[in-house]
C-alpha cells in the first residue's frame, strides 16, 4: 500500500520547476532519430486588460510564465495586468477572466512561477523607472479547487526589475535591475547603475533580498580593455555635454558628478547554472555577460553573492578574412549578402538561455542589438551623419583612424547602404580625450543570429555562431520577410493604442498609415493603411537586419533543441544542440503568414494575425506540456496572441523522460484522494 501512495504522489508532483528551465541534456541518451515536424496546434488572443480589452499593439503579452502542474499559462500585458491562459485542452486555450491580476499603472516586467510551491512572482519598475522596483508574491491559481491568485507579499529590488527567475529547487529568486536611464529637460539625465537582486527565505513572511552591485567589475578604462561595450562613458558623457554640436540641448552635469562604471552596464536576462551556485547575467547594450556567484543561502553572512567576473561578447566579423558568408547592408528589396571590409557588429543578446550538457554550463544568445538615446544624445546614428560620402567626419571635434577610413570607403564602394546604423559609443570612438575623440571603427548593431558560449575559470569561450544562416534562410524560405519589420507603429489609426498614446505616437501611427509618407495604398484589404510585412523587405538591413529576440532550449524527441525567434519579423528557427559545437538547423516556420500580405492591424481584426516581438517564449518538455509532446508556446508582445507548437518525433526515435506529471490537469484531486486512500489504509 505504502509503494501505490508513492505512486501516487510521484505522478501528482514535478521533478524540478524554475522560472526559466535550465535544460539538462546527456549525449549518451541522445535519440537516433530527433524530431520530424513543427507545426501550430493552437492560437489563442490573450487581453491587454484584466480579463479584457483586445487589440493590436497594447503589449498584451510581454513576458509569459506556464504553471507544469496546473496546466495554466500566465501573461503580463504591458497596460499593468497579468492574465491566466486554461491549457487544459491545448488545442482550444481559454482566457480565465476571474482569474487576472489587476495592476493598471504599474510598469510591469516580468512573471515568474514556482508551480511545486504555488507561488507567482509580478516584477514591475518604480513610477519613474529610475527608483527602486518590486516583485509581488501571490499564490498560484488552481484548478481543484478552484482559486484566483492572492496577493501574499512583496520586496524590494533595484530600479527596474527586467526579469525574474527562481533556481532549480524554487528557494532562491534572481532579479535582473536594469537601473535604465531617464532623460528630461528640467533634471537632465538620471542614470541609476545597474546591478541584481537575489532573493532566498521565500517563503517567510519577510523573505531576504541581497543585492548584488556590479561596482566590482572594473573602471571605466578597465570595461573597455576587456571589449566591453559603454554607449556612454564618464568621457564620452563629458564630450558630448561639452564639445559636441548638440552639447547646448544635453544637460549631463548630474549624471557626470554621480558617474559610476556601473551606471553603463544595464542587466536584462539571466539564467541559473544548473547547480544553482552561479547567475549569468546578460547585459544587452554592452554586449556582455556578467557572472554571479552564489554560494548556499546559509553561507551568505560570510560570503555574500557577488559578481566575480565579466565578459565581452566580441565583435562579429563580417569582412571576407571572418567566418561568415556576409551581410545585407543594401536596401534594395532584395537579399544581396557581401563580405564588407572591416565591417564588425556587436552581438548584443536581449535573451539568454542556459543549457547543460553532459554536466557542462553552455550559454546561449540571441544577438538582437539594441542601443541607447537620451535627450539630443543618440548612440546609434546613420553612417552618413558620422562621416560623409566624401571621408569628412561630421561629429565636432572628432577625427578618424586611417584604417576605420579606409574601410568605410571600401564598405561604401560596395553600395553598402550609406545610411546604416553605426554606434558612437566606446566600441567605435576613442574618448580618451573628450575634447578630440577619434573614430576607432564603425561599428554597427546585433549579430544577426544566435550563439553558443561556453563559460570557463577565466573566460566566455565562443563554442559556435549561425554566422550569416539566420538571414539567408528566412530569405530562402520567406523572402517576403526578408529583413523586414511589423511592430506597433502599424497599428491602425483610431485603434486602442491610438487613443491611448501621446500626441508625439499618434503622429507616428498617422505617417504609418499615409501612403504619402511611410504607409501604402494597399494594406491588404484594398484600402490605405499601414503596410504589411511583405512591403518592408529589406528595411531593417542597414539597421539590425533579422534581430533574433529571444532564445528557449529544451529535450524533444530524445535530442536537445534551441528555438529563436525574429523580433520584427515573426520567423522562428528551431536548431537541434544535441552536439552543442556543431548544431543543425531543422526548421523555419514564419508564426504570422498573413503578415506578409496583410498589414497587423487589419489581420488582428479578422483574427489571422500570429505572433509579433515573440519575446515571451517557452520551452514544454514532454513531461511539462498539457499533450504530453514536446512544444514551444510563443507570446507575441505586439500581436496579443500566443501559439502553441508541438514536435512530432520519429516513431521510436525519442528517448526523452517526463521531468513533470504528464496527467491531464482534471486528475490532480483524484491523485490527491487516492494518496490520501493508500496512506490511510498503510496506516
């Protein structure tokens, strides 16, 4: 009886729930046959309100968290609610409207759930974003018997909590405070250092929050020598407040006498070692990585957790003596690759995955690019604006390096685009003298693709980079998407985000949509509107081209597969890691279609629309997912909608073993009562 009672409760409770999986792969139990398809079981359009209020371009769903127990999909709606998504029949989602959190006003981040503890986790950023965040606690929902979340207690964090994750065994939370920068004319520039918070004692009616400074980790000089990128040094601050054209419309007087190294390292996701003793901290503007050690949360009044170490992510080469086979820089609707002379790229992740294999820690990025803009100071810049056709610098003050010259003319002899977006921060100008900086490089944004890195005693090993694949396969599949963009600015004028948005936005949506400025005469209903995906091609290749947002990883089929994701694109690519130096790419799936043909604000209204920024992804192992197959739930932040995808593996060809009940969400009283039987008669 004793051994049915085992049972019982071993099907009813999870092996191991985090936040975001740190998925564990053994090559020895690798699948002779991994997985044979990818395809959409269901779609469902989620609220940007508590329960309610559905349109295009409200940020409906930012971030996502699945409860594996319950079956339950949570989504944190950039209007202030977190609404709860019934999986129970995964093919038909349904929105439980009772069950949403009402937060309207706040500025929320992030979600996070321990499902083994029934306990949620709202991140959300201070009124002004530059003062200190909080992480609300409330119980999870349930399904027998049913309960709405309850708010239990909240803790305070650093400025802007950006994102959340419990470790492995649910006692610790890590909170990545983004401590981003708020410009105005009245204050200037207030810019609090970044840094992250490590919560333990969680179930305490006053859990213990450390936070983790990262004043450690070098000066100014000390950043850049590692080839850590800061779009605005204490130099560059001085320069540009002081020397540049625009320095009578900056004010950095505050931000320069409070200046810490720290104030230019903004942390936006992380990801737990699988043992739980190490953080990894991604950094998306200087494209690097930050490590944390965490030592055992009994030990942290003698050795507190600290950042021990940082690592640049490198440039990405795309000349012809790199590894890859070149990169659209050319608008010209079409997808001319070149190997450009000189021409390097930060990677710059926005998300990160950690994965082990083998018992081994691999990070995993995917280099978005992203920059940043205060005031009249703007770090990303059109190439042409920084040096002209003719090889004269057009910024005050600044010369150029003969070889960063050199390079330029050749780049632009290539037709590369003469308005491609170069930075202006330390990995392209010298400011060792603020009054006479030199251009060192020009430098421009994201990686185009994804990579591999392997963390050492002493380094950030790079195991392996897509290269250029990224971009060449979602031009062979869907050339219509080729560097293209969709994102809330197609929204349609007199919509939700219309009414809603600042006179400066709505001016945005009016030229969107004018077929005379930046909108077309067919939206893809016969009328003038803003323009459908296909219509864009090739506008985002002097930019950041493809921009892969975010990155899961997980077992399906018995192999080890990575899923990313175009930010403005809606193109996902799923890669089998199995042998993590040498992965293979197995599909590319466009998650909108009917973007390229029909603008996102038309195809929202007639519920054809698919995802759009899907930065809210998850990864389903067998054991997590309500059909007990592998899949990937995506959350289109802009669209409103999250997918469901499932992986079909090859008839004998998986060896993958749940990591969580696999029983259909209505059995979870039986199991209980039926524990509870075999325990009384044991007894």
């Amino acid at each position: 009886m004793v051994g049915m009672r085992a049972l019982a409760l071993a099907l009813l409770a999870p092996a191991r729930v985090t936040g975001v999986k740190t998925a564990k792969f053994e090559t020895s139990t690798r699948a002779a046959k991994g997985p044979k398809g990818f395809s959409m079981t269901s779609r469902i359009y989620v609220p940007y309100g508590p329960g309610d209020g559905y349109a295009f371009g409200m940020g409906a769903v930012e971030k996502t968290a699945w409860d594996e127990v319950e079956k339950y999909l949570y989504t944190v709606s950039e209007q202030g609610s977190v609404n709860v998504v019934d999986y129970a029949d995964p093919t038909k989602p349904v929105v439980v409207k009772d069950f949403a959190i009402d937060l309207t006003g706040k500025k929320l981040t992030d979600v996070a759930i321990c499902a083994s503890k029934q306990m949620l986790f709202v991140a959300h950023g201070a009124d002004d974003v530059v003062s200190d965040g909080r992480v609300r606690f409330y119980s999870a929902a349930r399904r027998e018997p049913s309960a709405k979340p309850a708010y239990l207690k909240e803790v305070t964090t650093g400025p802007l909590p950006d994102m959340i994750s419990p470790n492995g065994e649910c006692t610790m939370l890590a909170v990545a405070n983004e401590g981003e920068g708020r410009y105005s004319s009245a204050g200037g520039l207030v810019d609090p250092p970044g840094s992250v918070s490590l919560v333990k004692d969680l179930t305490a009616a006053e859990p213990t929050v450390m936070n983790v400074p990262f004043t450690s980790l070098g000066s100014d000089e000390d950043l850049i020598s590692k080839g850590v990128h800061l779009p605005l040094s204490k130099k560059a601050m001085e320069y540009w407040d002081e020397h540049s054209a625009v320095a009578g419309d900056l004010d950095f007087a505050s931000a320069r006498a409070s200046y810490t190294p720290a104030m230019n390292l903004e942390p936006e996701y992380l990801g737990w070692a699988l043992a739980g003793d190490k953080v990894f901290v991604g950094l998306q503007e200087n494209s690097a990585i930050v490590t944390v050690d965490v030592p055992p949360a009994a030990d942290w009044g003698a050795t507190p957790p600290r950042a021990s170490r940082i690592d640049a992510l490198g440039l990405k080469d795309w000349s012809p003596s790199g590894t890859t086979g070149g990169i659209d820089l050319i608008k010209d609707d079409g997808c001319v690759l070149k190997n450009f002379p000189g021409y390097h790229t930060m990677r710059q992740p926005d998300s990160i995955a950690v994965v082990s294999v083998d018992g081994v820690d691999y990070v995993l990025t995917a280099n978005e690019g992203d920059d940043k803009e205060y005031g009249g100071f703007e770090e990303k810049m059109k190439a042409n604006d920084v040096i002209n056709a003719d090889g004269v610098v057009q910024l005050a003050k600044v010369t150029v390096d003969a070889t960063a010259l050199a390079n330029y003319k050749s780049q632009n002899g290539m037709a590369a685009d003469s308005k491609r977006r170069v930075s202006v921060g330390s990995a392209s100008i010298d400011y060792s003298t603020p009054s006479a900086p030199k251009i060192i490089d020009m430098v421009g944004f994201g990686g185009r693709g994804i990579s591999i890195w392997k963390p050492t005693e002493s380094a950030l090993e790079l195991v392996w980079d897509s290269g250029s694949q990224i971009e060449v396969e979602q031009c062979k599949k869907y050339p219509l998407a080729h560097n293209g963009i969709q994102d809330e600015e197609f929204a349609l004028v007199g919509g939700e985000l219309y009414k809603s948005s600042s006179a400066k936005l709505q001016k945005t949506l009016d030229e969107m949509n004018d077929p005379d400025v930046d909108g077309c005469a067919d939206r893809g209903d016969g009328k003038a509107g803003a323009c459908p995906l296909g219509k864009t091609v090739d506008s985002r290749s002097p930019k950041d081209g493809a921009a892969p947002e975010a990155i899961v990883a997980g077992v399906a089929c018995g192999r080890l597969v990575a899923v990313t994701a175009t930010e403005k694109q809606g193109t996902a690519f799923v890669y089998d890691i199995s042998d993590i130096k040498a992965p293979e790419l197995l599909f590319v799936e466009h998650l909108s279609p009917i973007s390229l043909t029909k603008s996102p604000g038309v195809a929202y209204a007639t519920r054809e629309l698919g995802e759009i920024d899907s930065e809210g992804m998850v990864f389903l192992e067998a054991g997590a997912s309500p059909s007990g197959k592998a899949a990937v739930l995506f959350g289109g932040a802009w669209s409103g909608t999250v997918s469901m995808w499932e992986f079909e593996c090859e008839a004998g060809g998986t060896t993958e073993a749940p990591t969580t009940s696999s029983a259909p969400p209505g059995t979870r009283a039986s199991l209980v009562a039926l524990a509870a039987f075999f325990g009384a008669l044991a007894c």
